[in-house]
C-alpha cells in the first residue's frame, strides 16, 4: 500500500456504534431505512440510512456496528446521512453488517 493510501486511510475516523432506532425509508429509490446510531458521549448520535432491509428493524436495533463518521453529511431524500455505516456486499447484492467483538465499547476507534 503506497504512503498516499495509508495517510487516506488514516484519515477516515471509523468507530464503533450502537444502533438505537431503525425506521422504514420510504421515500429512498432502494429499500431502505433510517437509522440512528449511538457513538458515546463524546461523538453522540448520527444518523444514516443504509440499504440493510435483509435485517428485520428489531434484529438491529441494540446491535454493535463499525461506521465511518468523518465523511461530511449527505442529502438523501428528505434525510442528511451523517455517517456511513460499513458492511460487505455478498454475491445476492445483499449487506452484511461488520460487527466488532463483543469487549469493545460504543465510540472506540477502529485503526
């Protein structure tokens, strides 16, 4: 990885939240839905919305997920995205959310 790349990465504020509130999106050209994710007391709560409809509103919500939260806001539809939430795009174009350990806390550092 060439010096670029990694000051890039290096870049990328990436932490570890905890999903609070999960709505339907309606309004998003792709099934999609709002949420809202806890990063601690110093970062506080961001919202997003991700096209992660695979996963029923409940099953995520209390649930510990990687974001990056340093990328500026987005408009999408009636919402601004204030963070993008990671996750790996399988062979059915379906998301599957990056968990970190359980032993981590909310607003820890991913490097």
């Amino acid at each position: 990885m060439g010096q670029d790349n990694l000051k890039n990465f290096a870049s990328l504020d990436i932490r570890v939240g905890e999903i609070l509130e999960v709505e339907d999106f309606p309004e998003a050209l792709n099934p999609s839905y709002i949420i809202r994710i806890n990063f601690g007391d110093a970062i506080g709560i961001k919202k997003t919305s991700a096209q992660v409809t695979n996963y029923t509103k409940e099953s995520l919500i209390g649930r510990k997920c990687i974001a990056i939260i340093n990328l500026g806001d987005k408009q999408i539809g009636p919402i601004i995205s204030q963070c993008l939430i990671l996750g790996s795009v399988t062979t059915n174009n379906t998301v599957q959310l990056l968990s970190p350990e359980e032993n981590v806390s909310i607003g820890d550092r991913i490097a």
